[in-house]
C-alpha cells in the first residue's frame, strides 16, 4: 500500500508551496503593479478674430497683348528688333518695300496740284460771269454753267487731296510700328519674305508684363456658401483687405508683391461651374510670365468668435470624423466630435464640439482614454525647426 502514501506527500508538498508564494505577495502570472496619474499638455480654448481667405488656382495674363499685322502688302526689307526685347509704342518694327507706294503718293501729289490749278481759273471765271450777269452782259446760261464748273473743281480738289491722304497713310503703313509697349515675341518673318494685309499669320506679338493679370476660378457653390455665411452674421467683410491678394508660385514660394482684385465675371461656366475672378499684380522684375500657373490667396472675411486648435489635437476616428480630448473639470478625459471648417495655417478652424474655456488636450494623446483621470500641465508650441520633446512619461508616487 505503498503508492497512495506517496501521491498524498506531493500533493501536499505543491499545496505548500503555492500558500507559501501567495503570502510572499508574488502569484505567478498576476497583474503588473498600477501606474501613476498620466500627464497630458492641454490649451484653454479661447475665441479669437479669425481671418478667413481661400487659395484658388490660376494662370497669369498678360496686361495688354497686340499681334503685329502688316497692313499693306509688300516686301519685308528689314527687322529692327531684337526677339524677346522690350519695345516702345511706335518704335520701329519692320520696314516693307516702300516704292510702289511712294510712286502712288507722288501721282496723288501731282493730281492735287492739277485740280488746284484748274480750280483756280474755274473761280475768277465764275467771279467775272457773276459780275457781268449782274449788268446783263452775259447770258444767266454762261453764269450758270461757270458757277456748275467751280462747283465740279472743288470737288476734283477734295477727291485729290483724298487720294493723297490715302496715299499718304499707305506709305506710312510700309513702316510697321509697335502699337503698344511691352516683351515682343519670336519673329514668323525674315527679310525677303512676301508678306499681305490680309494674312492670318502674324508678324509678331507684343504683351505687356508690368502689370500683369491673374485670372483665377472659384466654385459658384463656395461664393453662396461665403454669401449664406455673411448673410447669418457668422462672417464679417474684409474690408479693405477684401481687395488684396497674395500669390503663391508654382514651386510653392510667395510672390513678394501684393495685388489687387480687380473685377468678379457676372457668368458661371456651365461646364465647370465656377466664376472667373482677375487680380491685377505689379510685376517689375518679369517674374511672372503669361501662361504660369499660380495660387492666389483671397480674404473671404473675418469670423468675429473663431475657435482655432492645433492640428496636433485633432485625430480622426474610425468613420473618418475628426476627434479630440477634453479635460473635464474632474480631471477626467472626455472624447469629443468635433467638426472643422478649414485648416488655418497649422490650426483647424472649429465649428461644434467645443466650448471657449474648455482644455483641450495636445499633447499625450497616446495613452488617454474616455473617463481616465489625467494631470494637466500648460502646452507649448515647439518653436518652428526644433526638435519634437518626448512624450511626457507617467508620474510617480
């Protein structure tokens, strides 16, 4: 009967060692001993006057822009300009054959002081017929016809000195100026080349830089919205500043001039649905060139009771809706849904979700949960470039 004593020892011995080890305080496998009160860096939520703009997209226009045409046919004998040079209104362009219209001023010329003369002797005629009729000595016939006759000379002058205008401004036209001032373009013609008044090609184009537009589109849809909003006292007029724009270049960089708004388009497209707006900007340097594609930065309004928070705060959840963390007055962490507007450099923009006054929690998100008791500490913004702190670690008793 010797096994059954034997189980009976090991099974007492284990009891043993199992009482032994939980009075000792170390079960094995039993939970870690309980953490401190986590500590969590937290903003006092506070309205603030908010500046509300919008970047829309958009391309530079040139000021003014004119294709230089010819207006007469001919020859090109010379190019007196320098493609991609900046010309003056009126400066000198192209030079086309003149002769066959300087042979036509002069026939004009010479037509005109024929017709002069004739008239001449046409006038003291019909002056002497006039005196003569008078004392019935020469029929009112003869008067008649002298008087028709000073009447045609008039005329064969005023056709003349017409045709001599004409002549005039077509050997001007020989001499293809600039019509405005500005940057001109590549040149479609050399010397030699047969050119005509009514070719579509042409010559040349001219575009003036400084000043330069911006037209940029907008959402019909956003411009109610900005319209609802005003109309419900939540947004302001800009103001002055309503008119200034900004612009951000094409690699991201700020255009360091400030523009103007200079009009709104009174039609939507249909295709797009959005409204052309045109911003005018000083452009001295040619920085901004026709055709680059830009950002402008308008003011929409200032909202009077704004909450901004730092991005930081705000995570989303998993339907995608922004959240944050608030420290009630117990110390205690309250999720909140909140619902942004838009983000304001590094902030969002709050709509609902939270009151003034309230702390929200920046910083130590990672092991907040809804009802933990938290201790709160004041947040600060790092200074831009440093280095992000570690993330506060929990305290001790």
């Amino acid at each position: 009967m010797r096994p059954p004593l034997t189980y009976g020892l090991t099974f007492a011995s284990a009891l043993v060692s199992t009482c032994l080890l939980v009075a000792c305080g170390k079960p094995p496998g039993g939970p870690p001993p309980a953490l401190g009160t986590p500590e969590v860096g937290v903003v006092t939520v506070q309205p603030q006057q908010v500046a509300l703009s919008t970047e829309l997209p958009g391309r530079t226009v040139p000021f003014l822009i004119a294709d230089v045409r010819p207006q007469v046919n001919g020859i090109v004998k010379a190019r007196k300009f320098r493609e991609g040079s900046d010309v003056k209104a009126g400066e000198a362009l192209y030079q086309i054959d003149p002769a066959t219209y300087k042979a036509s001023f002069d026939s004009n010329v010479a037509a005109l002081a024929k017709a002069e003369a004739s008239l001449k002797t046409t006038r003291l005629k019909a002056e002497r017929y006039k005196e003569l009729v008078a004392i019935q000595a020469v029929s009112q016939q003869d008067y008649d016809d002298a008087a028709a006759s000073l009447g045609q000379g008039e005329a064969d002058v005023a056709s003349a000195r017409a045709n001599v205008e004409t002549s005039r401004i077509n050997l001007a036209y020989a001499r293809v100026d600039a019509p405005i001032s500005g940057r001109i373009g590549k040149s479609s013609v050399t010397p030699g080349a047969l050119v005509t008044a009514s070719q579509a090609s042409a010559l040349a184009t001219i575009q003036q830089l400084d000043p330069i537009y911006v037209d940029v589109t907008q959402p019909s849809a956003s411009l109610l919205r900005l319209k609802q909003a005003m109309a419900r006292g939540e947004l302001q007029k800009a103001g002055a500043n309503a008119a200034k724009v900004k612009l951000l270049l094409e690699d991201g960089s700020a255009y360091p001039l400030e523009g103007k708004l200079e009009f709104s388009d009174v039609t939507v497209d249909q295709n797009t649905g959005a409204i052309t707006l045109r911003a005018v900007f000083p452009n001295p340097n040619a920085d901004l060139l026709p055709g680059m594609y830009v950002r402008a930065v308008l003011q929409e309004g200032v909202k009077e009771q704004g909450l901004l928070v730092p991005q930081q705060a705000v995570s989303r959840g998993s339907t995608g809706k922004p959240t944050a963390y608030v420290v009630g007055k117990d110390n205690k962490l309250q999720l909140r849904a909140l619902e942004t507007e838009r983000a304001v450099g590094d902030q969002w923009l709050v709509s609902s979700g939270l009151q003034a006054g309230e702390q929200l929690v920046v910083d130590g998100q990672q092991r907040a949960a809804p009802g933990a008791e938290v201790k709160v500490v004041a947040w600060k913004a790092r200074p831009a470039g440093a280095a992000p702190a570690d993330a506060p670690k929990a305290a001790t008793h």
